[in-house]
C-alpha cells in the first residue's frame, strides 16, 4: 500500500518508521505495564513467539485484517493512480 501511494523512496522510510515503532511499542507495553491488548497492536506482539508457539486466534486475526486491508487499499490506490509505459 505504502509503495502505490507515496512516491520514489518515501515508502522504505514510512515502512521503516512503522518497523520501528511497532518493535518499541512491545518493549512499552512491559515498561509501563500497559494492558496486553495493547502489545496486538503491534505487528511484532501480534505475531507471537512462531518457534515456541503457534500466533493466538487474536494476533492471526489482526494479521489477516492488517493484510487484506493493505491489499484492497494497495488495489485502489493503483487502479486510481496514473500509468507509465
């Protein structure tokens, strides 16, 4: 999505950021004793621990959602954005 809507090498810094502040939002959570709902918003705490244990039903579903909305936006924003030959 980030590629068909920001031009040239914007979209690597945006995803990068993202990246970034997704890996620090997990270390937050436990810092200031958030709520572990809070740790699923970020891809990494979504995602779990894949070599001891399987994603839960909670963290598989933000990742399913986060990946079919980044396609359908992705498929709008290019069929909406000009051609080059």
């Amino acid at each position: 999505m980030a590629v068909a809507w920001l031009p040239n090498g914007t979209a690597s810094t945006v995803l990068a950021v993202f990246a970034a502040a997704s890996y620090l939002l997990t270390y937050l959570v436990r810092l200031f004793a958030w709520p572990g709902w809070v740790s699923k918003l970020s891809v990494f705490g979504a995602f779990g621990r894949p070599y001891l244990e399987l994603p839960t039903a909670a963290g598989f579903a933000v990742l399913c959602a986060l990946a079919v909305l980044g396609i359908l936006l992705a498929t709008v924003i290019a069929g909406r954005s000009p051609k080059a030959a």
